[in-house]
C-alpha cells in the first residue's frame, strides 16, 4: 500500500456505512477496514442476514468470505478507479 501519512486520520466506509474504518494511516485504515469486513460477513451469517437492511447484502458476504485479505486489500483500494 505504501500511504503513510502520519497525523491524519484515514476513514473508509464501505455500503452505506455496513462497514467502516478509522486510523491514523491510510495502511492502517485499510488493514482495519479488512478485519472488519469479516467482522460483518460472521455478523452477517449469525444473524443479519434476516435483517430487512441486510438481507441484500448477500454478495458483499460473498466477496468477503471467498477472498483472502490481499484480495479485499486490493479490492479497497482499487474499487472506483
């Protein structure tokens, strides 16, 4: 990734803020953005996938738990270029 810039705060926010990322690094952002998108894919199969607001999440719960986290790092960062 390569992005260090320090002192700032870099937030990513995926699907209608399902799933966000705060740190101090954009790096640190996207390493933390990872986690929690598994966070949410495990939410998302214990008990949110009855959720009428989560419910059409099903793809994204796809991607997530088919890729690895170099595969999601990548897809972060490259996703609307």
């Amino acid at each position: 990734m390569g992005n260090q810039a320090q002192g700032r705060v870099a937030t990513m926010r995926r699907d209608n803020d399902t799933v966000a990322a705060d740190a101090e690094t954009f790096d640190d952002a996207v390493a933390d953005m990872v986690g929690a998108l598994r966070e949410y894919a495990d939410d998302w199969q214990d008990h949110l996938r009855d959720a009428p607001t989560h419910r059409d999440n099903w793809s994204l719960v796809q991607l997530i738990e088919l890729s690895s986290d170099a595969d999601l790092q990548t897809w972060l960062v490259n996703s609307g270029r």
